[in-house]
C-alpha cells in the first residue's frame, strides 16, 4: 500500500494549474467517476459535502489484503509463499491500527477480529490459485498516475500493479476482494481499468496490452484487451461526465438514484429515497481544493 500523500482533487467549481499544463478544470479518479454514474448524489455527499463514511470490516479487509500483496513483492522470488504471505497479514493490520486506533471499535471482541483475519488469509490464500508470484517481477505496485486530459480534466488513481513484458507489452492487475461481479458490476470494474489505460496511453504514448481484474473472493480473474478507439470512447465519457457533474453544481440537483448499491452506501439516513434530507449544500466558495477522500484503494470499486 503506498504511503504517497493522497492527492488533491477539485472539486466542481474550483480550478488550478499545473506549471506547463492546460487549466486544470477538474480531476476525477475511477472511484469518483463511478460514484456519480451509480448516484449523484452519493458523489455530492462522498465529494461535496465530503460526509466521513465509517469503515466497514470488509472495506478494512480489503485494504490490508491489498498491502499485503504489495509487500508480498518485496520478499525474493521463491519466498513468495502463502504462508509468508499470510504472516505479513497480522503487522499490516497493526500498521493500519497504529494510524487509525479507533479502528479497534470496528470489531467486537476478539473472536470476531480473528474471524475477520482468517478471512483475510482465505483471501491471500486464493490469490496463490490463480498465479505464482514467484515467476513475477512486477515493473510498478501501487503506483500513482495522473495526468490532464487536453479538456483540462485532470485524471489520477492508483494501479495495484503494473507489469511489463520482455517485449514492452503492459498489463494493469487491479486486485479485488469481493467475488467476481455480475454483468452490471462487471461494466463498472471495466470502466475502472479503462481509466487506467487511458491514463498510461496518455503518460506513455502506447495503449496496454492487457488489463486483468482478480477477484480474490471466487477466485476468478477477468481479462480484457483495450483497443484505442475504446480509449477515445472512454475519453469522450468522461469529458461528458465531468460536464454533468458541473451541471449538478451549477443547478444544486444532486439527484439520488436507487440501485443495489444503496444496500452498502453509508449515506441512506440522508438520503430522500430512505425517507432522509440531506443536509445544506456548503456554499461553494467554503468548499476548498481539499484532499481527496478516496484511499489508496477504494472498496467501493469492488461491488
Ligand atoms: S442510498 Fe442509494 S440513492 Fe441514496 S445516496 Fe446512497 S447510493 Fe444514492
């Protein structure tokens, strides 16, 4: 897990610019992104209202799996094995506790918080049946991306791992700890690492070879081959995105729109589909270029 300080995002209405780029009018990440094509209101909450959302055991679950294959690369080929693998759970937990020690109360007693462990470890044990690290040298592991689209829409998340061949060929590996989605959740995760692509396409001037999704939960991985007139689609959607979005703002109509997501967002107390209100808009000119409230790695992207 990368220990990088969270970028900033801005949010709609606020601007910057980089030195020798293009007015940034903008940044999203995938998570973001996806926030508002699921609900716009839940993406005026998570980015505008910037609500603290309460971890959840398998948000928690999902970060230390994630840092723990990180740091998986750190041991010599040939000692990539589940059971070091599984010791590094443990320390990644505490870590996670030194920085945040109300995380404790996430968990009722003791029982409960080595249930949740043992599932971490079913989890990194699942990873093992679906490739060998030790035959692996990956080129980067949670690295940051950004860069600006000609727009002025800045884009940046992080990559769980980035590969590359022998020849130059690059593959996106994006972890993911809940089971492999259904046709709907499937587009979402794909969007996801089209974002990415289309990032590197950007950064690096060639499109990636392979993006692969693995789904620790059942064990599934998802492999899809991007071609550049898909990219250029993505581009487009997200300019178009970014322009609703500020449609949003300039009009205050967060609209909220019910899926099967509702069921995991944290916000349905004010929310009016739940018979909630949400609370005054800030007013825009208090709504600062803030940090962004997404981590390293955002659960929510592995509905
Ligand atoms: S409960 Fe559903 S409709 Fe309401 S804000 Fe959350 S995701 Fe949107």
């Amino acid at each position: 897990m990368t220990t990088d300080a969270a970028p900033t995002e801005t949010s709609p209405g606020t601007t910057g610019e980089a030195p020798g780029e293009a007015e940034v009018i903008g940044a999203l990440s995938p998570s973001r992104a996806g926030d508002f094509m699921t609900c716009p209101l839940l993406y005026r909450f998570r980015v505008i209202d910037r609500i603290p959302e309460q971890p959840t055991p398998a948000m928690l679950r999902g970060t230390v799996v994630h840092a723990v294959l990180e740091r998986l690369f750190e041991l010599p080929a040939g000692e990539r094995t589940p059971e070091r693998a599984g010791g590094l759970l443990e320390p990644e937990w505490q870590r996670l506790l030194e920085e945040d020690p109300e995380l404790a109360a996430i968990f009722h007693d003791d029982a409960e918080r080595t249930g949740w462990l043992n599932g971490a470890r079913e989890l990194i044990g699942r990873y093992f049946t679906l490739e060998d690290p030790n035959r692996l040298e990956p080129a980067e592991r949670e690295m940051y991306v950004e860069t600006v689209l000609e727009s002025g829409l800045k884009l940046r998340g992080y990559i769980d791992r980035l590969d590359v061949a022998p020849g130059g060929e690059v593959r996106i590996v994006d972890y993911k700890t809940g089971t492999a989605p259904s046709e709907v959740f499937e587009a979402r995760a794909l969007f996801q690492m089209k974002f990415y692509a289309l990032v590197l396409w950007r950064l690096r001037g060639s499109v990636p070879r392979l993006l692969q999704l693995m789904y620790l939960g059942s064990g599934e991985v998802l492999r899809y081959e991007p071609g550049e007139a898909e990219l250029v689609a993505t581009e487009r959607k997200l300019r178009a995105l970014w322009a609703a979005i500020e449609r949003a703002r300039d009009t205050g109509d967060w609209r909220a729109r019910r899926s099967r997501l509702c069921d995991w967002c944290d916000h349905q107390s004010r929310c009016p589909e739940f018979g909630g209100t949400p609370p005054p808009l800030p007013d825009p000119n208090a709504v600062p270029v803030a940090v962004d409230p997404e981590p390293a790695h955002a659960t929510s992207t592995d509905l």
